[in-house]
C-alpha cells in the first residue's frame, strides 16, 4: 500500500539554499520510502544524504534503520539552512 509523504515545512528552503551554491546540485528523494532521506545532493564530486526534520522531528522506524545500516561517509539530519550547508562543508559565516 502507498503511503504519502510528508514534506517538511522547511524543504523548500533549505532546498533552494542548496541549490543557490554554484555545483551543488539537489535530487528530491522523499518520495522513495523505506526510510531513505528526503534529498540527496552533489557538491565538489561528494554525494551527500539528507533527512530534513523540522523543528524537534524525530526519525521514524525506517528512517532510523537506513541511519543504522549507512556505511557511507555523508549521511546528516538538517532542521535549517545552516545545518545544510555544514553537512556540504560549506562556511555559514
């Protein structure tokens, strides 16, 4: 059974703020399921994984599993454009 997806209220934003750093390119992946995190993004030839919460947002069952079982090296829970940027390496001075 298919189940919607509920998009965080801060997405758009920290989507857009991705997307406005020459390079950095931006998949919306929220609706693959399983717990896979919402975008993945490419910067300066790395792939980054990103689960946006917003507010005190939990990771559900599934999102928890995917945490668990990632080996790779770039997998973060965002709440806000900062945090976005620091998980690309990107100064927010």
């Amino acid at each position: 059974m298919s189940r919607a997806r509920k998009v965080d209220v801060n997405q758009a934003e920290i989507v857009e703020a991705l997307r406005s750093i020459p390079g950095c390119v931006v998949w919306l992946t929220f609706r693959v399921g399983e717990g896979f995190p919402d975008i993945l993004a490419t910067f300066m030839g790395d792939i980054y994984l990103m689960e946006i919460k917003s507010g005190d947002g939990r990771l559900t069952k599934d999102e928890q599993q995917f945490f668990d079982a990632f080996t790779g090296d770039h997998l973060a829970i965002v709440r806000s454009v900062t945090d976005a940027l620091k998980a690309i390496g990107v100064s927010t001075r």
